[in-house]
C-alpha cells in the first residue's frame, strides 16, 4: 500500500505544474540568450569573420551607340539624382561604353542600387529623362520591354512595318492616346515597345497595342482600353 501511494503521489497534478514552470523558465532563458541581429546595411563595407573586407556591389548598364550622344548631353541631370538621393557612385567607362554603379558608404537604402540601374535602363530604352526619373522617386514604377514579333510571329517585311505604323499612327496619335488614357510612357525602338508605367496600367497599354498590331480597328481599340482605363479608376 505504501508503494501505491508512493506512486500516485509521484504521479499527481503538481508535479506537472512544476515541470511546466520548469520549461517556461528554461524557454525564457533561451529567450534571453538569443543573439541580436542587426538589420542588413546597404553599405557593403563590412568585415567578413576571415578579416577580409567584402567586395562592393557593381551593377553595369552597357550604352547602346544612338544613346551615346543623348547622354553625353544629359550626364548632368542623369547623375545627380543618383548620386543625391539614392547616395551612389556612378560613372562612364568610355572604355566598354557602360554606365557602372555601386553602393557607397553613405547608401542607406538596401534597393538603391535597383533604382539606379533602372532608371538608367529607362534613359538608354529612349524615354526622356523627366519620365526615367519618376523611377527613383517612386516604387510602383516598372519597365517592361517586348518585341512585335512574340506577338505575331508571321510579321515580316511591310506588314511588320505597317504593325509597327498602327502603333504610332498618324503623327504619333495613336500613341500619344494610348499614353494618355493608361497613364504610361512608351517608346517604339525599330522592333521594339518599351512601356513604362504601373503594373495595371502597364498590362491595359500592352493589351492595347497588342490588338493593334493583331489589326483590330484603332475605334473598336481605343473603346475597349477606355472601359478598362474606366474599370481601374473605379476599383481605386
């Protein structure tokens, strides 16, 4: 009998409520003995634990022939914000005919260095350096670059020129329209469309010129993009 009781005493409900205070307080001691992570700086110079410093982050954006000039005109407005607001370092290697950034000591956003690289892709993709700046000031700003020819693969000699024509139409209208209701900026490079914009405002102008270059009526075209433009302003 002694045993027995020995062993219901053993086995009772406070012994559990110890063994719990036991693991909560062991839990918060591991708790409290948990390291502390700083964030993550932009600013690449670091110690690694070897003692050796780690490598800055060098993005190249390579400059087309045509964009050569352009540039050469425009490095004053196009380093400035780069180097004022995102705090980078930028240069011209006249070399390899390449724009090269990277992060510097005073960087202290970590998706700087994205920002410059896109707002000098935009720079050399055509689009006036007023509307390339929107990027750095503005994170809901995207770049996206498609060719006539993934749209309809058969196009070729006038009838890809006279789908590249319903693109810009007369005088550039068409275009100019597009832009105005998705509230985008896009430039025609040969074979080439490049939109820069929202990503819903974005996806409105390539349904658009899409149905251009498929041959649909600019009317029928313009209907439809109005009622989407329409349907967005109401959602927001």
């Amino acid at each position: 009998m002694a045993e027995v009781n020995k062993q219901t005493t053993s086995t009772g409900f406070g012994d559990d409520n110890r063994k719990r205070k036991a693991d909560d307080s062991a839990q918060m001691q591991t708790d409290s003995e948990r390291p502390y992570l700083p964030p993550i700086a932009a600013a690449a110079e670091q110690q690694r634990p070897g003692g050796k410093k780690r490598t800055l982050d060098v993005r190249k954006v390579p400059i087309p022939p045509n964009r050569l000039t352009p540039l050469k005109e425009a490095w004053q407005k196009l380093f400035e914000p780069i180097v004022k607001q995102l705090k980078l370092e930028i240069r011209f290697n006249a070399k390899k005919k390449q724009v090269e950034l990277r992060v510097g000591k005073a960087t202290t956003d970590i998706g700087a260095l994205q920002k410059g690289v896109d707002f000098v892709t935009a720079f050399t993709y055509g689009f006036d350096i007023d509307d390339a700046l929107a990027l750095v000031r503005l994170d809901e700003l995207f770049l996206e670059t498609f060719q006539v020819e993934d749209v309809k693969q058969t196009l070729k000699g006038d009838h890809l020129g006279r789908a590249i024509g319903r693109i810009s139409g007369t005088g550039g209208r068409t275009k100019y329209t597009v832009e105005n209701v998705t509230k985008t900026r896009i430039v025609v490079a040969d074979k080439k469309i490049h939109i820069l914009g929202s990503f819903q405002n974005i996806q409105v102008a390539r349904r658009t010129i899409c149905a251009l270059i498929l041959g649909s009526p600019p009317a029928k075209v313009y209907g439809n993009m109005r009622n989407a433009a329409a349907r967005m302003g109401e959602r927001f």
